[in-house]
C-alpha cells in the first residue's frame, strides 16, 4: 500500500481535509486511523464531520483511487512522506501532555524508516518538533521532521488550506525544503520558520484570537453590569472609525483549540501568561455570569431552561470543549429541568427536536448562533442572548 503521502489520524479535522485536498493535487493519500467507523463511513463517500465543499472532492478522489486507508501501522512505513496530526492536549492541571504524541511515535517507529519525512501538522507545546527528532535519532532513525502547523478555521479547510499561507519548518534546512516543496502542491505560499518559532507562531495565532474574544466578553459583562447595552456601544464604536473593525461581538469562546493552546504557552511561560491567564477567567466565566443575571431577575429553581446549539461555534458539529456543554451543569443545579438541542451535532443522546424544546422552555439560552436560528420565534419567553442574534 505505498503512497506519496501518509496521514497518521487522516480521518479527524485536521487529517481528512489536508488528505482530499493532496488527493486533489494529484498525490496518492493513505489514510491511517484507528476509528475504523470514521474511515469506513469515508470510504463510502461522506464525511464523518461537517466539512464545506469537501463530500464532492472526496467522491472525486476516491473513484480516482487516490485515497486509501490502513488501520495497521506497518503500512505507514510505506510512504514517502508522514503527516502526524496528533498534538499535545493539556491535561488536568492546564499543563501539556506529551503522552499522546509520545505512544503515537512509539507505535510508528518500528515501522518507519530513516529516508521518510516526517511531518507534525497539529498545535505542539514548543521544543516538541526537536523532541520527536531526538526521540526517533534514538531509536535508529534519522528521518527529517519537519513541522507546518495548520490555522484553518474549523469546517472551512478545503478553502483556506488554497487560500492561505502555509508557515513550514524543519529541524535541517532538508527537512524544511522538502516540507516546502511538498506544501507548495497545495498553498498559495509558504513562509519559512525555524522548527521553534513555528510552534509559536500557532501557540500566539490562537492565543491572540481566544484574548480578543475574552476582551469583547470583558466588554460586554461591564455593560451588562451597568445596564448599559454593549451591541449599542460597539455599533457606535465601529461606525465610521476603522481602528475599531476588528472588535468581536460576544460570545462563547471554546472549542479544540483557543483554550488548549492559550494554555500550552502559559505552561511554557511559567504561567506568567498572565493577560492569557485572565482571558481564560473571562471566557470560562461568561457562562456563570448569564446564570448570575438570570437568577437576580426569576427563582430559577421553578423554571425549565432550554439550551439552543450544543456545539462550540455555530455551523458545526463539533461540540468538543463546547461551553454550551459548562452552561448545562450549571444550570443543572439550579434549574428545574434543562433541555437542550443542536440541528448539527449528532452525537448526544440528550438532545431533543428544537419544537419540543422551545414550547417546553421558560427561558431559552442561544449557546450557539446557528443560522436556522436566525428568524426563530420564542414567543414572548424569556430569552439571555449573549450574541444579539435572536429577534429582538
């Protein structure tokens, strides 16, 4: 089964679309995972996740037969060139675990071999990609490693990974010149870092984002605070002045990414992260502090609270780290009952038809601001809308 590229987890959201889109380019993909059910349900043509203007691409590919899938790891070793897209998570105490990247490679390693290039392509604690290259040169094995870190906006891969540059490294000057080489089938452009500086590149990408929202959120709780309206300050903040347009709305900041991440460089910095540290406070704390406002104004304990989008952004299925999720417990406790609904996410057993959930509903949460909510009517019920986006 030898193929140009090897994508090691090739069936997650960082995987499958960076494979369809080489498939594109002409590359034989093998797609290496463990989840036979996600692979099996690929092979037949459709996406396990939401993915836009990926399913034609894949079917195209697939009846190319540039795309192939192994869940045995000796047929990794059969490609030139190894993507791992497989990070490092924080663990309990918010600090990096190295642990998966580690077994992964202890997996991997009997069967690669020292001409192969090796490729990290998801968020890693800085020094990792060095790590990986001394832990495989202690194995016996002097592949090159390289890493290219993904910044795509989850569900939208297909186009940003055509549209954006691709920051790429390596740990010689080899291994970053074939990295270029191999990404230049796919991007617009590449930019060249040392293997360090890449890795906070996308540490710093994702942390700016999660303290921008954190900002917004800060914003917002002050206004709220005041009983001042906070969308009415932003549109005139934003009106005409263009050092303002970059400002957020508010809104849950949550997901795979921004709070691992902005985790992962405060655990590097000693946690003295600090201004990283308080974006975390402010962004875990917004959904207490709707349960707070909520409760100075009814006795929540009578009422049954309805929960609307379950993922961790709207137009997703993905509801990983979702703040809806840290809202649900809370208000589990206080609340008479909580129903909850998402049009996307299809792996909660919990979930009931949006219908039953309104009707039976004293207050109504919008958690994510998915777009069959737009016009939606609540029918004169209590409604905390953090984003402004329900009719008002």
């Amino acid at each position: 089964m030898q193929a140009d590229i090897c994508i090691v987890g090739g069936a997650g959201h960082v995987g499958l679309p960076l494979g369809i889109a080489f498939a594109v380019a002409g590359k034989s993909v093998c797609i290496y995972d463990i989840n036979r059910a996600a692979m099996d349900q690929i092979q037949s043509g459709s996406l396990p996740f939401m993915e836009v203007g990926a399913e034609p691409l894949l079917k195209s590919v697939l009846s190319k037969g540039l795309l192939t899938f192994t869940n045995q790891p000796e047929n990794v070793g059969q490609a030139k060139v190894v993507i791992v897209t497989i990070g490092t998570p924080v663990d309990e105490f918010l600090n990096p675990s190295l642990k998966l990247i580690s077994d992964c490679f202890d997996t991997l390693a009997p069967h690669l071999r020292s001409d192969q290039h090796i490729v990290l392509r998801s968020t890693v604690y800085p020094s990792v990609t060095e790590y990986v290259a001394k832990t495989l040169k202690e194995k016996g094995l002097n592949c090159e490693i390289s890493f290219c870190p993904e910044r795509i906006v989850q569900g939208y891969a297909i186009q940003e990974l055509k549209s954006l540059p691709q920051i790429v490294s390596g740990v010689t000057k080899e291994a970053e010149d074939t990295a270029a080489d191999l990404f230049k089938a796919i991007a617009p452009e590449v930019v060249r870092l040392s293997p360090k500086e890449a890795e906070f590149a996308k540490l710093f990408c994702n942390s700016f984002r999660y303290i921008q929202f954190a900002t917004a959120n800060q914003f917002y709780m002050i206004c709220e605070s005041a009983k001042v309206d906070y969308y009415k300050v932003l549109k005139a903040m934003k009106h005409n002045y263009p050092r303002m347009k970059d400002v957020p709305g508010a809104g849950f900041a949550a997901g795979p990414c921004l709070f691992k991440d902005t985790m992962q460089l405060s655990a590097f910095y000693e946690n003295q992260f600090s201004i990283g540290l308080q974006a975390m406070l402010v962004n875990e704390g917004l959904p207490l502090f709707l349960v707070g406002q909520l409760r100075q104004k009814c006795d929540l304990s009578k009422l049954t609270v309805g929960l609307l989008g379950m993922a961790f952004k709207a137009q997703s299925d993905d509801r990983r780290s979702s703040l809806s999720y840290k809202l649900k417990k809370v208000l589990s406790t206080q609340a008479k009952a909580v129903l909850t609904t998402d049009p996307f996410v299809k792996d909660d057993p919990d979930l009931r038809p949006l219908p039953e959930v309104i009707e039976n509903s004293d207050v109504v949460f919008l958690c994510a601001p998915h777009e069959e909510y737009k016009d939606l009517r609540l029918h004169g019920k209590e409604v905390v809308d953090v984003w402004r986006f329900l009719p008002h």
